[in-house]
C-alpha cells in the first residue's frame, strides 16, 4: 500500500474540510483588502497576542507595508509567494507570524521574496537568489530556539505533489534548522497529529511542526467563523468545502 501524502495526512488528521480549488497561475497579486488581510494575519496568533502584534500587510506596487506596530515583538503577515516554488500563483495565501528571533531572520526572507517578486525577477531567479543568500550568509536561521505561529483556520499553499489546495490546518512550527525526521525518530505519514519536520526551500528553513488537537482545531474554526466566511466572499479559493476527500496516496 503506498504511503499517504505528507500533507493530506495532516489535514486528515485535523478532521477539517479540505477543498481542491482551481489551478490558474498568475504573475501578478491580487491586492487584498486591508482591513481583511489584516485580520487573516492576525488569526494565525492566539487572540490573547494580536493586540501587541505588528503586522504588515502587501502593497502589490511595492511590498510589504507597516498596518500595525505592536509591542510584543511578534510579527505577522499573509504570504504571497512561496519563493521555493518553481513558478508564481496568484492564489497563495498562508498567514504566519514569527516571534522576535523569527522576525530577525525568517521574516526578512519572505518580505524580500515579495518585494523580488513585484519587481520582476522570474521566479527560478528567485529561488536561486533565495538560496544564494543563504548560502552566502546573508540571510540566517534563528540562533535560538522560537516558534512560528500558524493558527489560522484555514490557509492555501502547495501540496507535496504540487497540487494547491484551500484547507483547514491549525499548526505551530518551532525553528528546526538543518534537523530532519530521522534527526527526531519522527515518521510523518504514520505520526498522526505528532511533530515531524518541514523543510521549506532550504535546510536552513526547517521546523519542527505540531499540529492542535481535534477540539483545539473546532474550536479556532468556530470562533473565527466570520472570518472564513469573508474570505470566501473575497475570492472563491478561499472557501473550504463542507466534506474532505479521502487521502490521496503517492
């Protein structure tokens, strides 16, 4: 029996619709607006954070742009563009915030990513740029351990088999750089709600990520019920789909 994708597995697992959602590439962003993409980023935190938060949000013409200057050192946003990709879309959307190491070193990749973007590099420009960097020490990974948030109730991203999918997948990452699964005796597609590692790009981008609970997880879809239900009158790749597929399999 083949093993299931990593991916779908967590979803799976949240007991949390899911939706496959349309495919259409862009090399453009649709401007979101502001009130509601500041909200979308701030949902990735607990309620009780995102008062002293500081959150930018996209200015399609120029980057990343200050909407909130919080206290607390915790950062957050709505990414765009997943710089390890291999084209562009105009339908990524994953809210994250980083804590204050975060903010010092991941968040200053994903800014630059956008802003490389909108001013033209092709996209395996980027991702060469990107690694180049790190490579380079331009840019580096946290020395200290720190969390990611990623608590939102729902977040559109990539599949490991490149589909793109609409789903619901509350989640915290802590900083892992250069750790892998076997590092930790974590085994992914079998592990069930427990950590494993993601890798995103670089191995200098790895967490360690842990998905909330069942309860945890109905209860953040809940409480941010008119959230979803804004983002889905946005734009129809944000709208997740009353019943989950089964789990695809490689």
């Amino acid at each position: 029996m083949k093993t299931p994708m990593l991916r779908d597995v967590i979803v799976s697992c949240l007991f949390l619709p899911l939706s496959v959602l349309g495919q259409q590439k862009s090399s453009g962003i649709e401007q979101m607006p502001a009130a509601l993409e500041v909200r979308f980023a701030l949902s990735a935190l607990p309620p009780a954070l995102r008062g002293a938060a500081t959150v930018y949000r996209l200015d399609v013409k120029q980057g990343y742009v200050l909407a909130q200057r919080g206290t607390s050192g915790v950062t957050c946003l709505v990414q765009r563009t997943e710089w390890e990709q291999l084209d562009f879309r105009d339908d990524i959307y994953v809210p994250r915030c980083y804590d204050a190491v975060g903010s010092a070193t991941y968040l200053k990749v994903l800014m630059d990513a956008e802003a490389l973007r909108i001013r033209g590099m092709t996209a395996p420009a980027l991702k060469a740029e990107i690694e180049r960097r790190y490579e380079t020490k331009r840019y580096r990974p946290p020395a200290k351990a720190g969390v990611s948030y990623m608590l939102s109730p729902l977040m559109r991203t990539h599949l490991p088999d490149q589909t793109v999918r609409t789903m619901s997948v509350p989640h915290v990452m802590f900083y892992a750089p250069d750790v892998t699964d076997k590092d930790i005796g974590a085994l992914p597609n079998l592990s069930r709600g427990n950590p494993f590692i993601v890798r995103e790009g670089v191995s200098a981008q790895s967490f360690m990520l842990q998905s909330v609970g069942k309860a945890e997880a109905a209860a953040i879809a809940a409480s941010e019920s008119a959230l979803i239900n804004e983002l889905c009158g946005y734009r129809d790749v944000l709208c997740v789909a009353q019943h989950a597929p089964a789990v695809q399999s490689n």
